[in-house]
C-alpha cells in the first residue's frame, strides 16, 4: 500500500474552502490503495500532521493546531518527518501527494514546486501552467495568444498609484467595470464599479489582496458556464457544461459555496456546449495541464467568453466528473496512478551534462587575474 498526502489549507483567503476540498478528497481516496496522510498547511506556511486532520469538527477549534505535529520535507528526500523537540523523526516514504489548495502557496504552482525539490509529486499542473491559471492577467495574455476569446481589459500595478490606474481604465474601458485581484479565487475582494468614483473605491479595495488588479467590462446579463477536465489513462476527459444559479450582479462566495444552486447539464445550446467543451480541452492541452481543472466562461449574445482557469477547483469539481462518490473515488485513483508513473518517467531525463569546461576554464580568482 503506498502512502499519499493529501494538503489543504495554505497562505490564502481561500484557506477555508480548501479545507473542505481536503476533508471530502481524504474520505474519497481508496482505502485499499492508498494510505492518506493529511497535511494542513497554516495562514503562515507552516505543515501539520494528525490523524484528527480527516474530520471537519478538527477545524472548529480556533487553536486546533495546538495538538497536532509539526511537519517537515527536506530536499532530495521523499520522506514525511515529524519535528519532535527539534529532532526529525520520519513517518513515512511518499509517493504522491494530492492537492488540495486553493489560492496562494498552492494553486499558484509553489507547492508544486516545494515538493518537486523533495522528490514528491503533485496531482496538479506544473509551476508554470498553475502560475499561467492562477494570474488572472497572464491568464488573459496566453489565452489571447492562442486565440481564445476573453473580456476586455487592463491589469493595474499598485506601483503606478490609484489616480493612474483608474486613468489607464477609463482609457481602454467601457463602464460598467469589475474589478478582481489578480491572484485570488473563490469571488473574494471583486467589485462592479459603474463610474470613476465607484471604480476609485473598487481598486483601492482590490489592492488591499495584493499589488496586481485586473479591471474588465463587466458583462451585464451574460450567462456563466462552467466546464471541468482532467487527463487520465492518456486521454483528456471534459465535463458537461454547468450553470450556476446567482440572483446577484457577479456570482459572489455565498453563491458558490453556501446556497449552490446550479443547472446542470446546463440548458443551453448544442453549439455553444460543443464549443467551450473544446475550448476546455484546447487550452487543457495547451497548458500541458494535469490533474482536474475546470473553467469559468461567460456566455453573452452567443458568443463565449473565457473568464478564468482554475487549476485546482472547489472539492475538486467532483460533481462535474463523476456520477457518484464511488465514480469520484475511482478517478482520484487513476489519476495519482497517472502521477506517480509520469513522476517515474521524469526521473529517467538527463539532467545534467559534463562537459568538462570547468578543467580548462580560469583556475580560480588569482588565476584570472592580469
């Protein structure tokens, strides 16, 4: 039986949400495959082991982390260690971990990177496509690259003060606008601005959440879509379209996490389902992309609109791709199946190569010297 660890939790306002994902992935995984290890990641960084990590009423406790064991990677080393009165005690070889973080410090692709130090891969895409997806502005500039349709808009750096930034807006744009961080999810810090003095507030607002904002023409009455995929057994699987139900301007968190209204298959058109189906496993593969993705659309006057790529969705997108806990439980295990054999491949590329350049260059600092 292979040890995995599932991790949840991170440096994110997303944090809560991504608790939940957590909890459900660890009781979905297979039991007879699979021993999961979960792994809570602090608001500071830090990671936490316990057993006590797999139930919901865990995280109640505003101080929960207080009984749990502090845990710790090293580079080069596939190995869970507990830190117990500063000496490092291994738990357990990994084989794959799954992830479960929303937000910064996850989604972003820097857990991604973290474990691929020690030598631990991740059920999700690769630093660069989760940097591209989790980006909202380079999101825009490599879809419009590969002919992707999206909204108009114009990403502002706190740097060049608010009175440029709402300039350089009023400029490009059309009002109605939205305004989002740059780097979150999950509908946290967006705002509709319908003039200057609205727009003003909205990006002082948006700032708050990082240095970068990404400012759009709001699409009044445009429909939303969502569409998940994911590869396995070497074949990029797409969802059917879903629409979530709001009664709001934007599709806010209470919407997407609270009430959950949706429609699903999506009562829209045969041509405009076929046609962000393919988009999804379009920009799946052009991303190289791995693990579940879903993505955001925006539907107005028959043409689609990509709004946002999100590589590692709420609890998954499981009610998207599968039919029955059962289902889910079965593609969670192709797909760290699928990790771990691809992490296996990579181990084989050569990466480095002697060229015997250091024997013949300068023979250090003197050596160099005139």
């Amino acid at each position: 039986m292979k040890n995995i660890i599932v991790l949840f939790g991170g440096k994110s306002c997303e944090r809560e949400i991504s608790v939940l994902t957590g909890v459900f992935v660890l009781n979905a995984i297979d039991k007879k495959e699979y021993n999961a290890i979960p792994l809570y990641i602090d608001k500071n960084g830090d990671f936490y082991y316990g057993e006590e990590l797999k139930y919901l009423e865990t995280f109640k406790s505003e101080k929960f982390t207080k009984n749990l064991k502090k845990a710790v990677f090293l580079p080069n080393d596939n190995t869970l260690y507990i830190n117990r009165k500063n000496k490092l005690k291994p738990i357990a070889k990994i084989a794959c971990g799954v992830n479960c973080c929303h937000g910064g410090f996850g989604e972003d692709g820097s857990l991604y990177a973290y474990f691929d130090i020690s030598g631990i891969p991740l059920t999700s895409s690769s630093l660069l496509a989760s940097s591209i997806a989790m980006d909202k502005c380079a999101t825009k500039d490599f879809l419009r690259g590969n002919g992707v349709k999206t909204v108009n808009s114009v990403t502002v750096y706190a740097t060049t003060g608010l009175e440029n930034a709402v300039f350089n807006c009023v400029k490009s744009l059309t009002f109605p606008l939205i305004v989002k961080p740059a780097f979150l999810g999950s509908s946290v810090g967006i705002c509709v601005a319908d003039n200057e003095q609205s727009l003003f507030s909205a990006i002082a607002s948006a700032f708050k959440y990082g240095e970068k904002v990404i400012v759009e023409e709001f699409l009044q009455n445009a429909t939303e879509i969502n569409c998940a995929s994911v590869l396995t057994g070497g074949t990029v699987y797409v969802s059917e379209c879903e629409k979530p139900i709001t009664a709001n301007k934007i599709l806010s968190f209470t919407d997407k996490y609270e009430t959950g209204e949706r429609e699903f298959p999506a009562k829209i058109s045969k041509n405009l389902s076929d046609k962000i189906k393919a988009t999804t496993e379009k920009v799946y593969r052009l991303l190289n992309a791995r693990g579940i993705i879903r993505i955001d659309y925006l539907i107005k006057n028959d043409k689609v609109y990509l709004n946002e790529i999100n590589s590692v969705p709420g609890s998954l997108s499981y009610y998207l791709l599968s039919n029955s806990i059962e289902d889910f439980t079965a593609l969670l295990t192709s797909i760290i199946h699928d990790t771990i054999k691809e992490h296996s491949r990579k181990t084989t590329i050569i990466s480095s190569y002697e060229s015997g350049i250091l024997n013949t260059a300068y023979k250090g600092t003197k050596g160099s010297k005139k």
